[in-house]
C-alpha cells in the first residue's frame, strides 16, 4: 500500500504549470461517441479517472491511442457495444455522462446506475428527467438505467430544477442529435459546461448560451470528430494557491484562466493574500498573516465545492473566525476530523455548517484522504504541521491531481511517496 509522507515547515517558493482540467476532460471524452470520424485531444491530464473513461469508451468499441503524453486520439467510427457494465461505472461516478451521448447516437444506452459516494446520495433524477423529455423511454432494473429512443430524440424546453452539471452536460451532449431545437433553462454555467459546447461546436454540433442561465441546441442530424485543447484545471490550480497562502510562499502558477478563478482570487486577497493577475498566469506571494474569512459554496460563478475542503485547511490556521457554508453537497465534511485530529478547532453544525476558530497550531498524524478533495486538504494541513503528516487512501488523490508529489517537490515541499507493508 502507497502514502503519502509530508514534513511541515517548508515554504513553497517557485514556479507550477497547471494540467488540463480533469471535470472538462471526461465530459469531452465521453463526446467524441458523438462525432463518426476520429478526435483528437490536448492536454489530457494522466490522472485515474481519465483512465477509467477511456476503459468505459474502450469497452463500447471505440479505439483509442494514448500513446502521446498529454494527447489522446479517439477512433469513433465505429460504437459496437451499448452497455456500460458495474465493473467501470462503479469506480467512477462521472462515467454516468457516457449516458447522453451513447443515446443519442446508438439509440440506445445502458449504464449501470452509479452508487452514492463520500459526499452525498448524488442521485441522477434530473439527468433522467431531461432524457425522458427528449423521448427516451427509461427504465432502471437491476441496478442499470436503461434508456431507449430507437427513432431518436426530439428537441424539448427542459428546466433543471438545480443546475447540476453532470445533467447540464449529459442533456447537452444528448440533445446535439436531436430533431429540432432544445431550451435548457437553469443549466450549471461552470467553465467546463463552456468547454464541452466548444468541443460540440466543434463537431459540427449547434449550442448556444453555454456559461449562461440559458442553452439553446439545434439539433443536427450527423457530427464528426473534433480537436480540442483541454482548458486547465481550475480546482488543481486553487489548491496550488492555497498551499502557496498556507505556507507563506511565493509561487507563480502557469496555464491558469484568470477569469475562472475570481471567486477564489477574492477570498484570497480578503485573508490577505497578494495576487498578481497575468491573462494565463497568476503571482501567489503570502508575507503577512492570514485573516479568517467566510466561505458559501455555490454553483459557478460562486465559490466552488471543490475548493471547500482546501480553504477550511488554510482557515485552521488563519487569524481569528472563519466559517464554512456548503450548500452543494449534503456531506462534504469529511475532512473534518481529520483536520481536527491534526490539532484544527473546528465545530460542524449540522452536515452544512462549519466554525472554525484560528490560528491552530497543527501537528503531524497518521490521516486518510477520504474523498479526492479531502486528501488535498490533508496534504495543505501536512504542509504547514510540526512534524510529519502520513495520508492514506492515496488512490483517491490520484483520480484528480496530476503527480501532485513531483509539482509540490518542485516548490520545495518536503512530500514523498512511500510503500508500506499492510
Ligand atoms: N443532483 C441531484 N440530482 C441530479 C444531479 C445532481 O439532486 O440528477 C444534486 C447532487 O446530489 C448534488 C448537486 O446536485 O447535491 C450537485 O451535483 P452536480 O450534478 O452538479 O455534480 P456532478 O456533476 O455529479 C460535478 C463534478 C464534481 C463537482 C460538482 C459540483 C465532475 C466529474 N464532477 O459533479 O467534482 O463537485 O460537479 O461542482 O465534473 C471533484 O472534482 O472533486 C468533484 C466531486
């Protein structure tokens, strides 16, 4: 079995080059089913979870060479299989968005239902529901969804009663094929729903509005392959700032969307973090103390879920008061005891509500990542406590953070990667 060992202590102090975005990548994956020529792609991070879509698109017939670092290309001239079994669902929930796009060009879609995770239920009811707008007959038996539309789908007005963006995306990708045009109102207007529409137009598909409240699809009847640039991660850059911040370091992140990362930007200057914006690089330098903040998770552009986890470790050692309010997940507190067990002082009220009071002096322990975004917060704890940090339950780090041991290293971080007997 694989941890990960940290040494508190060192201020990270360099330059860190962001890899493509791990929540873009997989949607884009799963739309090449729609073109009937090859794609190709760029800047494909190497994390688990693109592996575990590419295994789901490999099974349904599609052709694949990833022999390029970086780059995959994508034969999907021919679809041969209409199943998605439980052996690589289950692993990996996002592979569910196979679903909208296996649809719309075979007919037919069969996945297996995906299960709850650490965060939460996570049900699929409005992806369901848009599907059945568009005319698919669904059903759910033995732990599959079925979804049936043999004379193809037709264009409708969906409202999503939560912008949710798995259904945003998977409706999106399923309504590219229909006859007639589709009205998505309420979609999520996360920087990866704009990705995804580029890499569709691209295809030869027609939506438009995507990063709005509304997205309009003109159905087409034949797309191709795409090429496509993968936009970088967002959430991995984030967590580059925060270990900045946290270890009072000075750090310039590379291949980063300025514009994605405001809501992050300007919690970090309210703590009292400097920053420097560049069109695609941002200046992290931290000199002075850290001021406790206050942080509502919302649906882009509010502050996103996945950086809750990293900006309640960064609270534990700030000054004064910070609080949490997550309103996106039902049980995104994992992390909780965790940090406490490192000497944080943090209260949960309910499943949605934290207090945490700062600064904490935080010491080494034995941890576990419990979810992807809880393991990072354990190593930002790790960075900045006495002694050593060891983290287990590595494989959840991996599916979303690209060699996130050799980029730290690189900064001057004391992290490494050890195998130990079970
Ligand atoms: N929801 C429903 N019904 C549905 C779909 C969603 O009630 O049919 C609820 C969920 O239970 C949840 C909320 O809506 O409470 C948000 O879920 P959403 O569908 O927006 O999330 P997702 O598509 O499953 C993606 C990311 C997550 C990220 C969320 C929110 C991918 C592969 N995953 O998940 O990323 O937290 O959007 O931004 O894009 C991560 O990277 O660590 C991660 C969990």
């Amino acid at each position: 079995m694989e941890k990960l060992i940290v040494r508190g202590g060192n201020r990270l102090i360099g330059t860190v080059k962001t890899s493509g975005a791990k929540n873009a990548v997989l949607p884009i994956i799963a739309a090449s089913i729609l073109g009937e020529t090859p794609s190709h792609l760029d800047e494909i991070p190497k994390l688990e979870d693109v592996r575990t879509i590419c295994g789901v698109l490999k099974y349904l017939g599609v052709k694949i060479d990833d022999s390029k670092e970086h780059e995959l290309t994508l034969d999907t001239s021919r679809i041969s299989a209409y199943e998605a079994p439980y052996e690589l669902v289950r692993t990996m929930r996002a592979s569910f968005v196979v679903l909208g796009p296996l649809l719309a060009r075979k007919g037919h879609a069969r996945i297996s239902q995906p299960g709850g995770c650490a965060i939460g239920s996570r049900p699929i009811d409005l992806h369901l529901k848009g599907f059945e707008a568009l005319g698919a007959k669904i059903s759910q038996d033995h732990g599959f969804v079925d979804a049936y539309a043999p004379n193809g789908l037709k264009g409708a007005d969906i409202y999503l009663d939560f912008p949710s963006v798995g259904a945003t995306e998977n409706i999106m990708m399923a309504a590219c094929l229909a006859d007639g045009t589709t009205t998505l109102e309420n979609p999520a207007e996360e920087p990866e729903i704009v990705d995804l529409a580029n890499y569709l137009n691209q295809m030869g598909a027609r939506v438009r509005g995507a990063g709005t409240d509304i997205i309009r699809i003109e159905g087409v009847k034949h797309m191709r392959g795409g090429e496509h640039t993968v936009i970088p991660d967002r959430i991995e850059a984030g967590t580059y700032m925060i270990a900045t911040a946290m270890t009072h370091g000075d750090v310039i992140i590379e291949n980063v969307l300025v514009e994605h990362q405001k809501p992050l930007l300007a919690k970090l200057r309210e703590a009292g973090v400097l920053i420097e914006e560049d069109i695609d690089r941002i200046h992290v330098a931290c000199p002075g103390e850290l001021k406790g903040i206050h942080v509502k998770t919302l649906p882009y552009p509010g502050f996103p879920t996945d950086m809750q986890a990293q900006i309640m470790a960064m609270m534990t050692i700030c000054n004064g008061r910070s609080s949490v309010m997550e309103t996106v997940f039902e049980n995104r507190f994992m992390h909780v005891v965790e940090l406490n067990r490192m000497g944080a002082n943090i209260v949960t009220s309910g499943a949605r509500g934290a207090l945490i009071e700062g600064p904490a002096h935080l010491t080494g322990c034995e941890v576990n990542a419990t979810d992807l975004r809880a393991g990072a917060a354990m190593i930002l704890a790790g960075l900045v406590a006495e002694g050593q940090t060891i983290i287990g339950n590595l494989h959840h780090i991996d599916r979303g953070y690209e060699d996130i041991v050799g980029k730290l290293q690189a900064l001057g971080a004391d992290i490494q990667r050890i195998n130990v007997k079970e």
